[in-house]
C-alpha cells in the first residue's frame, strides 16, 4: 500500500493547509483515551496505532503505552502506517475521500493485528476545509458503516450510538 492509496496528493494538501489554519483541528484523541485503554487491556493489546491522530492527544493521555501515530495532514506522521495490536481511528473515517474508503478500510483491517475501535460521526460537520467543502466527506447512517465495516472483515463486538457511532471490532 502507497501513501496515494489512502489519500490523494490533493487532499493531503488541503488537510495540511487545514491543520495550519485550525490549530485545534484533531485534538479530541484524547476523549476517547480512557475507553482506549479498556479496549486495549481486554484484548492483550501492547501497540496502538492512531489513525488519523491529529495533534497526537490521545498518545500524551496514554503515557507509558505504546502509541504509533499516522495522519496525512501533518509531516513526520504522513508515512504509510504499520501494523499495531490495536488501530484508533476516532473522527476519522467520515474525512476519507470517498473513492478511497474501501481501500482504507481494507488497510485498517490488515493494520489491526488484535482489535479497531472508531467512532464515525454520522452528520455534516459544523467545520469546513480550506476549499470550502464540508469537512466531512462521507455522511452516512448508522446502518451502511455497519455494513461497510462488516464487509471488509470487521467482526463488531459491540456498537453504541452517541454522538456518531462507536465501534469495538476485532
């Protein structure tokens, strides 16, 4: 897998403009670290992949874990990602382009060596990227991620809806 597979040099291009404009663009990691570390714990996991980290929140609310950080928008975590026991991926999967979501999805599954927990959010976003559009590119029910994360080999062991939907998979 190439770096272009998951992200086009165009929308990498807007992302990073998007975190130089927006200096609290992807500094939420850190909400979910304690239902991480749960996670993590339940199934043996010693590595931890956050995909699509942002600012990197949530590896400074888990010290001491092992925490590997991709993101395209940003440089020195814009590399193709490795594998981890578990792979984060929180406000993330509703920013993929959406001719690269399959592919993503595919990547993520071959990532997570143990686990995948995510939380897609499921309505427009109150932010927009730098070329106007909405920032979230993929806005669907509840209903088609389940089906989309089933049909790429994700086993769901548990789902919750709060402000999106919240996915344990392994």
């Amino acid at each position: 897998m190439n770096r272009d597979d998951l992200v086009s040099p165009a929308y990498r291009a807007i992302l990073k403009a998007a975190h130089e404009q927006k200096p609290g663009w992807g500094k939420y990691g850190k909400d979910s670290a304690v239902i991480v570390a749960k996670f993590a714990s339940r199934i043996g996991a010693a590595t931890i992949l956050d995909f699509g980290c942002g600012t990197g929140t949530l590896a400074r609310a888990l010290p001491g874990c092992d925490v590997r950080e991709y993101d395209p928008g940003i440089p020195g975590k814009d590399g193709v990602p490795v594998a981890a026991d578990l792979v984060v991926a929180t406000d993330v999967m509703e920013h993929i382009e959406p001719d690269r979501l399959d592919a993503t999805l595919r990547f993520i599954r071959q990532l997570a060596r143990k686990g995948a927990f995510l939380i897609i959010a499921t309505s427009l976003s109150r932010e927009t990227l730098p070329d106007g559009r909405n920032a979230h590119l993929i806005v669907k029910a509840v209903p088609w991620w389940r089906n989309r994360m089933i049909q790429h080999g994700f086993l769901i062991d548990r789902e919750e809806i709060r402000k999106g939907l919240y996915l344990w998979c392994r």
